[in-house]
C-alpha cells in the first residue's frame, strides 16, 4: 500500500503556491509523471517513484534522482515507457497507484497547460472513484474531485469560497443542496446547462452537503 500518495504530473504549476501547499500537507508516497520530476526537484521533494518516457525532463535532474543524489531519494524507483503510447502520462500513472492500493490521492499540476490534458485529468479521475479512492486535482485556486453519492465538507474545509458542480454523466439526478446559499431540491443537471455554478456556504451551517440519486458529479471548490 502506498498510503496517502502525491502525484506531481508535467503541467505547469504556481511554484509559490506548491511550495506552501505541500509543506502544509504529509504524503506517504510521492511519484511523479514525467516531467513532473522537474517540478519535485524545484521543490526540493523526495521522490518514491517517478514514470514516463522522460523527453521532457531536464538530464541532470533526471541523473540525480536516477543515481539517489536528492536527499530522501536514495531508493527512489524508476519506470520508463515508450514515447509513443495509447494513454496520457497521469493516467498510466494513476492506474499503476491504484494497482498499487492508496488511501488518497492529491495531484499537482494536472491543471496548468493544454486544456486538452486538463480535460483528460478530469476524466481519469474516474479511475479512482470507480475504486472509492478519495483523489483531488488541486492548484493555487482549485481543488477538484468526482463524486457518486452524498459529500459532506465542513467549513473549515473549504478550499475556497465557491462551490460549483458540473455533470460528468449526460444527467445526475436527485440533486439535493444543503448548507449553501443556493438551494436546490431532487433536481436533474444535464450535460449542457451550466446550472450549479458559484454556489456558497449559507452564514449559519457548519458543513456544506451535495446529495445525489443517480450519475456523476464533477465538484469544484474555487477561490478568487
């Protein structure tokens, strides 16, 4: 098991923000995606495993981790796969975690970029909700998560100060809000209607909770 697990993937990524954020967190297990390498070693951050073809990490980083010569990376594992592959990094990535069993998953830099890639991340976050493994994409202003049946989040637990849902599924049906500013009530969202969008906690509740029948939901928990 590899416990509670970062993922560092090759998007570009706030290196102020992810400096305070993973300071701010504890992960058993670190792996990177490709040139998400370059990323852990901008940070300073042990690495357990790190996968791709490499094309487009920088050959000395690579060298220093490969040789164990980053502090806390002496035994770190490395996988190489072909250049030419049927599947995007992440994903080859995610399905080897998954394989391998984690409790949670947290991935950095799957939004920064291609917005063809920040698409296919969403997506994939699939993998993990079809296991019931909690996984998040997560930036400076994001945090972003799939979910099949009822979410509680605390207050204090907010990434940020909005909240939005967008259907993953054609439909998501028995939609249910409480805790939030906006209410709605066993209502279907349907790809194509931007319905539940910018919601916020109400002034009184101490937790905010999405209740769903049926579908998908896409969960998005946004700051300015």
């Amino acid at each position: 098991m590899l416990g509670k697990v970062l993922l560092i993937t090759g998007g570009k990524v706030n290196m102020d923000f992810a400096e305070e954020y993973t300071a701010s967190q504890e992960y058993d297990t670190v792996v990177c995606a490709d040139s998400g390498l370059n990323t852990a070693y901008r940070l300073g951050m042990p690495v357990h495993y790190f996968m791709g073809d490499f094309d487009s990490v920088s050959p000395e980083i690579l060298e220093a981790y490969r040789d164990g010569k980053v502090a806390g990376s002496e035994h770190c594992e490395w996988v190489r796969y072909p250049k030419e592959k049927d599947y995007v990094d992440t994903q080859l990535v995610l399905e080897w975690i998954l394989e391998k069993g984690a409790d949670e998953i947290t991935i950095l830099g799957a939004t920064g970029g291609r917005l063809d890639h920040f698409l296919a991340n969403v997506n994939i976050l699939m993998l993990a909700l079809k296991q019931k493994v909690p996984a998040y994409i997560v930036d400076s202003r994001n945090r972003i998560r799939l979910i099949d049946s009822t979410l509680s989040i605390a207050r204090e637990e907010l990434y940020g100060k909005y909240l939005s849902l967008l259907p993953l599924t054609s439909t998501v049906t028995g939609v249910t809000l409480h805790g939030l500013k906006y209410l709605i009530e066993d209502y279907t969202l349907e790809v194509g209607i931007a319905r539940a969008i910018s919601n916020e906690m109400d002034e009184i509740s101490e937790k905010a909770e999405i209740q769903l029948r049926s579908g998908v939901l896409i969960v998005v928990e946004s700051k300015d």
